[in-house]
C-alpha cells in the first residue's frame, strides 16, 4: 500500500454558510488527490486514454467527523485498499495539519472504463503491476 499526501489551505470561497468547508468541496479535495496520485505514478489522464480507458468514481462514502474552516492547512492522504478486475477502492483521510483526529475519512470505489463505450472492463495489466509492486514504507507527498 502507497500512501499519497497532500497539502492545501482552505480557501474563503469553499465555506458554506455555516462557516466551514462546504461538503461538496471535501469531494472535490479527494477526487483532486487520486488524480495526483495516479499523475505521480505515471498514470496521466492521457496516460490512461493511452490504455485505451480512463477510471471514473462510481461510488463514495464520506464521513464528516469535525469542521474546517477559511484559511486551514488541511493534509489529504489517499491509499488504494484493493485493486482487482474493474475496481480499485481507494481510502482517504483529511486532517487539519499537525492534528492526529481525521476530519473527514472516505472510501470511493473507482471502475476502469473503456475510453470509447464508457462501459467497464479489466484494469490494465500495467496499471495492476505499478500498484502491486508498490511498498508499504513508500510515500508521496505535494505540498
């Protein structure tokens, strides 16, 4: 399992009026982690179209635990769980930076898709090998 991390500051725009991060913006943060994630690996969106499909989010769980507010170093971290067949289910966490508790943890089940019928199908034997010989102990991080 590859833990990716990333940092961002919350910005004015992305609070609701309730005077935090709006819900729909943690999603925003998570789906833009995997992105990177994959980007750090070698796995461009034009990368996958390469592959002759892309992966698009089929389903998210989000559990909002505690609020963040305008102007806070939050850390996002992304780890695939599993990859097999047309899946991978990849977690998340948001932390407020230097802070242990989560305040936001997800799992979002990603399918591998055919770049021109949009209908699911294997996940690349290339992709499937990047992410098996990854390590444990490694790390990515963008700050």
């Amino acid at each position: 399992m590859q833990i990716y991390t990333r940092q961002l500051r919350v910005r004015h725009y992305e609070i609701d009026v309730l005077g935090h991060v709006n819900n729909g913006v943690y999603q925003n943060y998570l789906e833009q982690a995997a992105v990177e994630h994959a980007q750090l690996l070698g796995y461009s969106l034009a990368q996958c179209r390469n592959l002759g499909g892309v992966f698009v989010m089929r389903r998210i769980a989000i559990d909002y635990l505690r609020p963040a507010m305008a102007d806070d170093t939050l850390e996002i971290t992304t780890w695939l769980q599993q990859m097999k067949g047309t899946r991978a289910i990849r977690r998340y966490e948001i932390h407020r930076l230097g802070e242990v508790q989560p305040l936001v943890i997800a799992e979002a089940i990603w399918v591998w898709v055919d770049g021109v019928t949009m209908r699911p199908r294997g996940i690349p034997k290339e992709i499937l090998m990047t992410f098996e010989s990854i390590q444990p102990s490694d790390e990515l991080s963008c700050t």
